[in-house]
C-alpha cells in the first residue's frame, strides 16, 4: 500500500539526501520528489543550475520505477539514457519533480519526468531508460 502525502519515504541515496531532496508521493510508476532551494543551487545568472535540475529529472525518472511495498525487497537501477528539455528558468524556493513509468520490460524500463518551481513554472522535462540491478 503506498503512504499519502506528508509521510516518510526513505530515499537510500547519500548523494540526493545530501543536498535536501525528499520523496513525497510514491506508488507504482509515480513519484514526486522535492528540493527546497538554496543559493548555492543557482547559476552566475542566478536562476536554478541546470546540473540541479537534471539530478532532479535522474531521480524522479528513476525512482518512478522503483517503488516497492513495504516488506518487500527494494529495487535498484541505474541511468542508460536521460535526455532533458529545458523550458524556462527563474529562482524560487521548491523544485517539484514527477516521473512516470511509461513502459517496463523484464531488465529496462522507460519513464519521464517533469520538473516545477514553486509548484507554477515548468522549468524541464525529461525522459529516461533505466536498466535494473539484479
């Protein structure tokens, strides 16, 4: 059963838990992912580095197939492709991501992402194939 809103979800991911993104919503072929930002996550233009934003659409298009119930075993995957379209820019104080599986294979699967400041702007979209770790 997946948790609502407002609950904990564990990310198990040094690199991401390092720079303050948390799950939110997680079920079968959905998550969202926040990130609060902060000034170091800004570019000399002072609008969101891109490098944050594609962390972000990685995460949420991985973690879009990797949800599993509670007390079974979780998945791992790692990244073959991710291409990212980039739609605006701005500063804020929450990226949003959501990453949907659109189709899954046996050992592959394929998803998208979309990323949004502060709930009203998108800023990206990407799309993912991602191979399961055995």
């Amino acid at each position: 059963m997946a948790a609502g809103r407002g609950e904990a979800y564990s990310l198990d991911n040094p690199a991401l838990e390092s720079i303050g993104v948390r799950i939110t919503r997680w079920r079968d072929d959905y998550v969202e992912l926040e990130l609060p930002l902060a000034a170091n996550m800004l570019n000399r233009s002072r609008v969101v580095h891109g490098g944050t934003i594609c962390t972000l659409l990685d995460a949420a298009t991985g973690y879009a197939g990797l949800y599993s119930a509670p007390g079974e075993d979780p998945r791992h995957a790692v990244t073959l492709s991710l291409t990212s379209n980039f739609l605006s820019n701005g500063t804020g104080g929450l990226l949003t991501a959501k990453g949907m599986v659109d189709r899954r294979g046996r050992s592959i699967f394929f998803s998208r992402a979309e990323v949004w400041l502060d709930g009203e702007l998108l800023v990206a979209t990407g799309v993912a194939t991602m191979k399961y770790l055995k």
